[in-house]
C-alpha cells in the first residue's frame, strides 16, 4: 500500500470528511522521483467544529505519527469544519514552491 493511500484511509476512517484531498506535491521538492515525502492534506470535517486550529493540526500529526516517522518529511494541513469550507468557497489554498533545502541546492557538503 502507498503511504498516499495510507494516509487517506486513517484520515478517512478517524474524522469521516465531508470532503478529503491527500495531494503527493513531493515531486515539487528536492527528492527521488516516486517519492512520498510531502503531501498537502485538506480535510473538512465536523470533527473540527470546536476545536482550535492549533488541535485540529495536533490530532492529524498524532494520527499520522508513523508515517512522520517513516519517511513523510513535509505535511501542509488545510483542515476546517464544513461552514469555514464554505466560506472560502470551498479551496485550499496553494503550496508555496519550494525553496531548495536539499544539500545540493545550498551549496555546503
């Protein structure tokens, strides 16, 4: 199973998201092609109603902590409750490109 699909199926099962959106952006980065190291997540859920944004992004980092720990490097979480979803018509916004970071890209050894 792909860590994408894992991914999904946890965040699925744990917050049953009106909508969910796991996007592999790691080919925008400074790793191995087929890489999954950086995803964006988008999960709109009424799990999320009256929590903080700052425990809404600790649930997902606790749920996914394997993962963390194995390989994914980078998690962009867009995560609201369906009415903040409709408010921002309903997107996420767009990752920043990447910056470089790689060994390679800053010139140290």
């Amino acid at each position: 199973m792909s860590i994408q699909t894992a991914i999904e199926l946890k965040l699925q099962e744990s917050f049953q998201p009106a909508y969910l959106a796991v996007e592999n952006e790691s080919h925008n980065h400074s790793v191995p092609a087929n890489s999954e190291t950086h995803f964006k997540v988008t999960i709109v859920s009424a799990h999320f109603i009256d929590l903080s944004k700052v425990r809404r992004h600790q649930q997902v980092y606790q749920l996914l902590a394997e993962e963390l720990q194995n390989g994914v490097h980078a998690l962009a979480l867009h995560l609201y409750h369906p009415e903040e979803w409709r408010l921002r018509g309903q997107s996420s916004p767009d990752s920043p490109a990447c910056r470089g970071g790689s060994k390679q890209n800053s010139g140290s050894e």
